[in-house]
C-alpha cells in the first residue's frame, strides 16, 4: 500500500472521528464521569465507528482488497453493531457472548475462516480438529474478542496491543508475499493509529479526547482473530498457529488467568474487577502511562519472540512449550492481589 493511500487512510479517519464526536453528544453513545471513572467530562465513545468507517471506506476504494475482505467487513459491523447497544443501554453479557459466537460461526461457515489445524504443538504431527474445527473457532473468536475488551483500561492500552499484534503479523505476511492481508493489515493499522492520537495520553494531551467503547474493543478483538485464523489456516496459510500466538500473548494470558482464577473465587468470568494486569501494574505504583508503556514493550518482546520462532523455524511443540511455560510462570507471579501503592497517579476509568 502506497504512503499517500495510508496517509489518506489516516486523515479520512481522524476526520470522521471529529465529525462523529458531536453525534455522539447528541445520542448518548458518551462515557459519563462518576463512579470508579477519574475523566471529568463526557467523552465520545465512537472509536470503533470511526475505525471501521475509515478502513471501510478505504477497502472500497481498492477493488481487490475489498474482494478478499468484503465477508470480513460486513460480519465485523454486526459486531460493531451489538458493541455499539452494549455501549448505549449495556446489554447482558450472555447475549453479547452469543453475538460474537454468531459472528464467529458465520465467519466459518459463510467465509470458510476456521481452525481446522493447530499444528504440531506436541511433536506428533499435526493436531487436526475436523469436525471440532467450529465449535474450536467459535471458542477461540470469542476468547479473542473478550481479551482486548478486557484490555480496554487505559487510554491508548488495547488500541496499542491491536497494532503491535497487527505490525508481526504484517511482517510475516510480507516475508510470505501475502500481498492482499499485507495491504488490509496496513490500512487497519494506520486507521486506529488515527484513532490513538485522539486517545493516547501525550505530553501535549492529559486526557484522551475519545474512547474505543466496547463496540471498539470487540470489533478489533473480532478482525484481529479472523486475519490471525486466516493466516495460519487453509492453503494461503503462511505461518503456523503458535507463532502467531505469540503476537496476541499479552491480552490473552491476561483475560485467561482471569477465566481460571476468578470462578476459583466463585466469581462470574465476565465480573468486572480491578484484578487484570494494568490494576496490577497501577497498584503497585506505576502510572497509567508506565503501565501502557511497560505492556505495550512486553507484547513487542513476546512478538519478537514469536516471529523469530517463525523466521527461524523453531520446532512448534517448543514454541509452544515454551509459551505454555511462560503463562504458568505468569499464574504463580499473579497468584496474590498486589497491595495498593501510597501514590497519586490517575486510576483507570474502568
């Protein structure tokens, strides 16, 4: 993708995120102060919109991504639709789930985007899910989807974690030649890079002026496990399963500590809490802005890992070996809540 296409792509969308902002007022689709949130005014919650606008608009106007991605596109705005009456009345947490599983099981069934493979993971050749390969994807896409939603804490965190899974898995893709995901990769990054200079915190800027929402969160959290599926499946695969997972293992090892240890506490999976690894960070005195950072540095090394693994062609049962060792290592590092630091910083707004 040519640098003026991409700079088009980033005015367009920092355009329409400015042209949705007073809508947003108008409809409510704001994130009101109060409560355990520290932002002292109404701030538009039309991230998602304005990056699925921009990356839409974009698609159409190159005829040959659009063909490759048009399936994508139309499933993801249903999504963006559910995340956008999840923002405006907070509808129940079972029928959002059931959303999403719907949109992954139209993803497989409709677009053929599945997990039919998991690799060599355990030395013994592939690991084929036949006729599991569904009900595995839906699992897996709704996983995804709710680990950067549950990453959605700090302003410019998830946001951050999406482009940097999305910067490895374009760089594969190039090392592949897989123009079409190579050029959809880069117009989806640039659009949410026009989205974080609205959101991320800045010398210049203390507050974000606009916030992903969930419809945000869960429509990244959607795209990015279709093109992570796409990637690492069928016969225009280019990189195995485990390294890719390598690209996501920050918000995932995060979102599934939580799914083991909360119902341990005879909490709900989906109970909102202060226990997810930016709480954490904060709590044990670093600022919001550290604590972005620091995840951020965290999933550019443990992406770095996985694209080495990949270029070098590491065995997958070590690679996954390996991960599996790191979460376990994370588990026991997690096991007690960390006592809250004597210091000022601002809190999360979640």
């Amino acid at each position: 993708m040519s640098p003026t296409v991409l700079l088009f792509t980033f005015s367009l969308t920092a355009m329409m995120l400015l042209a949705l902002r007073p809508v947003a007022t108008l409809v409510g689709l704001v994130d009101l102060p109060g409560g355990r949130k520290t932002h002292s005014l109404p701030t538009p919650m039309i991230g998602g919109l304005g990056i699925y606008l921009g990356t839409l608009a974009i698609c159409m106007l190159s005829p040959v991504v659009m063909a490759d991605y048009q399936f994508l596109l139309a499933i993801a705005g249903f999504v963006l639709l559910v995340g956008i009456l999840d923002d405006l009345f907070e509808i129940r947490a079972s029928l959002r789930i059931a959303c999403h599983a719907a949109a992954a099981l139209a993803m497989a069934t409709l677009a053929g985007v599945k997990l039919d493979s998991l690799g060599s993971l355990l030395y013994l050749g592939p690991v084929e899910l036949g006729l599991l390969a569904v009900p595995v994807t839906m699992f897996a896409t709704v996983g995804v989807i709710n680990a950067v939603n549950m990453s959605d804490g700090l302003d410019g965190l998830s946001g951050g974690l999406v482009v940097i899974a999305l910067v490895f898995l374009s760089i594969a893709a190039l090392v592949a030649g897989h123009s079409a995901m190579l050029s959809f990769n880069q117009i989806l990054i640039v659009a949410v890079l026009a989205f974080l200079a609205f959101n991320f915190r800045m010398l210049w800027k203390k507050n974000a002026l606009i916030y992903l929402g969930d419809a945000g969160s869960t429509l990244l959290g959607f795209i990015l496990a279709w093109l992570v599926i796409a990637a690492t499946q069928g016969t225009d695969a280019f990189i195995a399963p485990v390294y890719a997972l390598w690209f996501l293992a920050v918000p995932l090892m995060d979102t599934v500590s939580l799914m083991i240890k909360r119902p341990l506490r005879g909490l709900s999976p989906f109970t909102p809490g202060r226990d997810h690894l930016h709480h954490r960070l904060l709590n044990a005195g670093f600022t919001p802005r550290q604590t972005v950072l620091g995840m951020h540095a965290a999933a550019v090394l443990f992406g770095s890992i996985g694209l080495s693994g990949h270029i070098a062609g590491v065995r997958e049962g070590t690679m996954f070996l390996l991960f599996m060792s790191l979460f376990a290592i994370y588990l026991v590092a997690t096991r007690h809540p960390v006592a809250l630091a004597n210091t000022h910083h601002t809190q999360p707004r979640r």
